[in-house]
C-alpha cells in the first residue's frame, strides 16, 4: 500500500504528473486533490461549497477543521484501501499532524512526498495561461497545451474556463501563502521518504524522474513479508479496512 503526497506550489505541475502516475501505477489508487473537491462542492451549491467560495476566490486557505474533515471521509472510503494520492493536502502543519493520526488510526503508511519545486516567477506565467474544461474537468495552457479549436475542449466541445483564482494578483498571494503556510510543512517528513523534484524540466522527464522514485517503494513493498497463512491473509485486509 502506497501513500503518495504530491507537494508543491500551485502551478508546479501536481495535476498533470498525478494523472501521469495513478495511470502508470500497477495497483487503482485514487487521487484526491482537496482543490477539487472544494469546486465541486462550490459548483453543487452545498453549504459547504457556499461557506467556502469566497475563501477560495480570494486565493486564501479554507479553515484546517473543513479540509481535516472532508479529507478523513474520503480517505475512509474503500477505493483507498491499496493506498492513494494527495494532491493540494497537507497544506499546514495542522493539517500534516491530522493527517499522521489519521493514517496511524486506518493503519496506513507514512507518506512517501514527492515535492515538485518550481520558481516563483514560472508558476505566475503558468497559472495565467491556464484553462479548464468545467465539464469535464480537462486543463489546458493556452502557451504550452492548446487546445485544438481555440478556447473550446477537445473532448466535449464545451467553452473553456479560468479558474476564479488564477488572476495575477490572486496566484501571488497564493504563493505568498505557500511560501509563509504550506512549503514549511516539508519539515515534518522524514528524510528517507522525502524526494525534491525540480518540477521546471518537461512532463515526461519530471514523470520519468517520479517513476524512478516509485519503483523503489513498490518494490520494497513486493519484497516485504506477506502473511503466513492463506487464512490470514483476509484477516489482514479486513484489519486494513477503514475505521468508520
Ligand atoms: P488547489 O486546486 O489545490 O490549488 O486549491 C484551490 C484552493 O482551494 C486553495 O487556494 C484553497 O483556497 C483551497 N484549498 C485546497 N486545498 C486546501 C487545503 N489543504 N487547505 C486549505 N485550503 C485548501
């Protein structure tokens, strides 16, 4: 069982390296990308989604106790029982420290964090350039990966769209809030499963660089000593089964 945390500034590449992995991966992990969610929720119209739109819209974090919970429910689910990927979580040291008693209690490993680094002054132009599809969910950069009939997705023909909060002033107040909140949570993982990626390079090359680190896990994991009855084998998977 993998626990993956992709780390790093908004722009830095999360979304496209994470589709890149859960694909190459041998196991199905999902990846939860509390960003996401948070759309979803604003774009349904919940109350959650109504308390939080215009933190978001401001380029501000949402409260640790709000992302803390919807984070436990969905890692409690059963599709994250071979493990799963975080994408935009922890974002606070707060948030890290939930997250090890919330890992320690369903019996799942310390993350392995994959931290994409890239300078400040090359995420503002990536995060002005980009689009996405509000249906489906597809990004785009108008520079480096148009689309192929301007401002319209490849998939569904749907109008593109830019995120509230990839406006200038806003994606320099996120970074501001990365650099003073979310970059000094790197401190609270151990060094041996803490990997710095220069996230600047090409997608392939970063991928390529991700997988390297990867094998390395699963193949210690292969290695590790399984149960030794057949029987216990279920009684395993169903000590591994989330706490409700
Ligand atoms: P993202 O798509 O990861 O860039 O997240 C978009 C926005 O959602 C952030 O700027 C925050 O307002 C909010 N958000 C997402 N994840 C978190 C988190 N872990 N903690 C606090 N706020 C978050």
């Amino acid at each position: 069982m993998l626990v993956i945390l992709l780390f790093g500034p908004p722009g830095c590449g999360k979304g496209t390296q994470g589709k890149l992995i859960v694909e190459w991966l041998p196991a199905r992990i999902p990846t939860i990308s509390t960003g996401d969610m948070l759309r979803g929720e604003i774009a349904a119209g919940t109350p959650l989604g109504l308390q939080t739109k215009s933190v978001i819209a401001a380029g501000n974090l949402v409260s640790d106790e709000l992302v803390n919970q919807i984070l436990r429910a969905r890692i409690s689910r059963p599709d994250c029982q071979n493990g799963f990927m975080l994408d935009g979580y922890p974002r606070t040291v707060e948030q890290a420290e939930y997250l090890d008693t919330v890992l320690a209690e369903l019996g799942m490993p310390t993350p392995v964090v994959l931290h994409l680094d890239v300078p400040a002054d090359v995420l503002v132009g990536r995060m002005v350039s980009r689009r996405n599809c509000p249906k489906c969910g597809r990004m785009y950069n108008v520079l480096t990966m148009k689309p192929k009939v301007d401002g319209i997705c490849d998939d569904d023909g749907t109008a593109l769209a830019t995120r509230a909060d990839d406006r200038e002033d806003i994606i320099r107040d996120r970074l501001k809030t990365y650099a003073d909140v979310t970059r000094p949570v790197l401190s609270h993982y151990p060094g041996d499963r803490y990997f710095q990626i220069p996230g600047e390079r090409s997608t392939q090359y970063v991928f390529e660089e991700i997988t390297e680190i990867l094998e390395r896990f699963l193949a210690e994991e292969a290695a590790a000593p399984k149960a030794t009855a057949p029987e216990s084998a279920n009684a395993a998977a169903e000590a591994a089964q989330p706490v409700r």
